[in-house]
C-alpha cells in the first residue's frame, strides 16, 4: 500500500482530533475534582453534572448527588 501526502494529512487530523476529544474529558474530570478539594463546590457541580451527563457512572453520580443534598 502506498501512502499519499493526502492520507498522511488526513491521518494525522484525525489523531489530533482523537487526542483532543480524549484530553477534554480528561481535564474536566481532574478540573472538577481540584474545585472539589479546594471546596469551590459552585464550580465542581457544573463539572460533575457536564461528566455525568456523558457518562452515567456511579463515580460521577456520588459526587453528583453529594452536591444535591447539600444544595
């Protein structure tokens, strides 16, 4: 198989947009856990909440439902 300046390019943008998908996610997790340890809680929910909208987990949800109660 030859490899084409095209396919090369396109290969490339699509590694850089797969890293950045995965990196947001990733900064948001720890964003939210550093408001939390810093108790700016009016900053963690917004994190939490955005997290556990894209990803229903029971991790997500107990930090979640902490910032319910005590709302």
């Amino acid at each position: 198989m030859k490899l084409n300046s095209q396919n090369i390019i396109l290969t490339f943008i699509f590694c850089i947009i797969s890293l950045f998908v995965f990196a947001q996610g990733e900064t948001d997790e720890q964003l939210a856990a550093q408001y939390f340890q810093n108790k700016e809680y009016d900053k963690a929910i917004v994190l939490y909440e955005r997290l556990f909208e894209k990803n229903p987990t029971p991790f997500y949800y107990d930090y979640y439902f902490i910032f319910i109660l005590s709302g």
